[in-house]
C-alpha cells in the first residue's frame, strides 16, 4: 500500500515544484523558477526509474504513472501557480490553450471548472490505488 502514495506524493510534488516555477518566473524571480522548473523534469525521468522496484516496468504501469501525472498536473497546477505568481486562486488567463479551451469554447462557469479539477484529483488518486500496489 506504500507504493501507491509514494507514487502520489511525488508526482504531486513534480506538478507543484513546475507550478511555482512558472509563478516564479512570471513575476521576475528567474532563478529559483527555473530551478524549480528543473527539479520538475528530474523528477519526472528521474521518477520512472526510481519508483521501479523490479527494475522491469511493464507498460501499463507506465501508462498509470503517466496518466495519473497528467491528471494531478491538471487538478493542482494552476492553484499553485497563481499562488506563485500572486494571481487570484481562481485566475484563468485566456492567452493559453486551456485557459482558452475552459473561457472560450466550453464556456465553463468557475465552479464547473472546480468540479472538473476534482474528479481529475480522484482518477489521479484512484489509478495508482488500483493498478500499482504493492
């Protein structure tokens, strides 16, 4: 049962250190944003390899972490941004693709977004539960 929340505490914090390194960076403190940037893709390609305890990963069990990367990047990345950056909690620019693809095209009230974050949260939770236990 060890296994799946290591798994989660260190994708969540690869998501967050990439988070308030982009803050970071908007708001003019380049050095500790991009070492924070950095310390991101380390522990991304470093995660793989370290999280592997047989040292032969089958390929659904890439494919989990890999999704449930993507799923934690999606519910906590812009919160912790926006703290980062000095943004309201809740701030959507419309100058990238998903402040766009939320604003623009699905036209989505802030609280649909929330709900969209959290049941991103619980399949990101959910799948190293599942599918990589010890």
């Amino acid at each position: 049962m060890t296994r799946p929340i290591i798994i989660l505490f260190y994708f969540t914090m690869a998501v967050l250190s990439g988070a308030v390194g982009d803050g970071l960076n908007n708001v003019g403190i380049q050095t500790w944003g991009h070492v924070l940037e950095g310390l991101e893709i380390a522990l991304i390609f470093w995660g793989v390899y370290l999280l592997d305890e047989d040292k032969v990963l089958k390929w659904y069990e890439v494919l989990v972490m890999f999704i449930t990367y993507i799923c934690l990047r999606f519910a906590f990345f812009d919160y912790a941004y926006n703290l980062a950056a000095e943004n309201e909690l809740t701030y959507l620019s419309d100058r990238n693709f998903w402040g766009q693809l939320w604003l623009n095209v699905l036209k989505a009230p802030p609280h649909g977004i929330v709900w969209a974050r959290l049941v991103f949260l619980v399949v990101g939770v959910s799948l190293p539960m599942r599918y990589l236990r010890d």
